[in-house]
C-alpha cells in the first residue's frame, strides 16, 4: 500500500512540475512579444519568409490513416507508464483497481 501512494505522490509530483516548466516557457515566449500571440506569429512568419507555417500540414494524407492515428492516440494511453506501474506494484488486478 506504501509503495502505491509513493508511485502516486511521485506521479502528482512529476506533472506539476512538467506543468510549472511548460507555463513557464510559454509565459517567457509570449513576454518577449509583449503577450500578443499576433505579434509572435507575426514575426514567425517573418523569419521563416513565408506564411505556409500557418497552414495544415499534410500529416495525415488519407481516411484511413486519420482513423489508424485516432485510434493510437486512443489507445496508446493504456500503455503509458504511470498507468502500468500501478499493475507491477500490487499482487492482483483487484488491488490495481481498488489503488486508482
């Protein structure tokens, strides 16, 4: 039981700080164009010389392939780390489910 409010903590933890690090780094940015997203796109444009770094992209080209990533968005986050090491620290699925 120790071991599964320590993976907690630790994961609470870890995402307040990746959250804390990216506002920072937003606010940065957006200070050094004095908080006008225009003003930020306005000069990406800029450097790059052209306005196509607005545009979509052609990431997904077919239906298909829009369904196929959709689904490994979906789907992926069952795999992700904070989720299964709540399996490898309890003895059985019944206690994983009584830990979240």
């Amino acid at each position: 039981f120790v071991v599964i409010i320590a993976t907690t903590c630790f994961q609470i933890i870890k995402a307040c700080l990746l959250l804390a690090g990216a506002s920072f780094m937003a606010f940065m940015v957006l200070w050094q164009y004095g908080f006008s997203p225009e003003a930020l796109f306005t000069e990406a444009i800029r450097v790059k010389g052209t306005d196509a770094i607005l545009a979509p992209g052609n990431f997904v080209k077919d239906p298909v392939s829009t369904i196929s990533f959709g689904m490994a968005l979906m789907f992926g986050t069952a795999g992700l780390p904070h989720i299964l090491m709540r399996f490898f620290t309890v003895p059985d699925a019944k206690e994983a489910r009584k830990s979240v």
